[in-house]
C-alpha cells in the first residue's frame, strides 16, 4: 500500500487506483490516521457518492 500511496502524492495513479486506494484507506481505517490531507480527500470522496463510509466503491462511478 505505501508504493500506492507514493504513487497517488506523485500524481502517477489514475481515477480508478485512486478510488480504489481510498477504498483500502477507509476499509482499514487509515485513512483517518494519516496525514490531514487523507482524511479529508476520504470525506470528500464520502461526500461525493463515490465510495461509501464502509470503504464500499460506488458501481455508479464505473457504469461511465
């Protein structure tokens, strides 16, 4: 997961790795732990429908 991390503060993930990756981050709960930064971009992307509060990925956002 750290090379995934490195990867999303690098900008090198596409929209699809960084949903998953913030999937993982809020199932495991690390989200909340890390940096500021992560657990606002989890709320954002909570408040947004795309991935649920139990870590759980939208289907709407992959029907596109």
């Amino acid at each position: 997961m750290i090379d995934k991390m490195i990867a999303y503060e690098s900008g090198e993930l596409t929209d699809t790795e960084t949903l998953e990756l913030f999937s993982e981050l809020i199932r495991t709960g690390m989200a909340w732990k890390l940096q500021g930064s992560y657990g606002r971009t989890a709320n954002r992307l909570i408040d947004l429908g795309l991935i649920g509060k139990g870590g759980e990925l939208s289907l709407s956002y992959f029907e596109h």
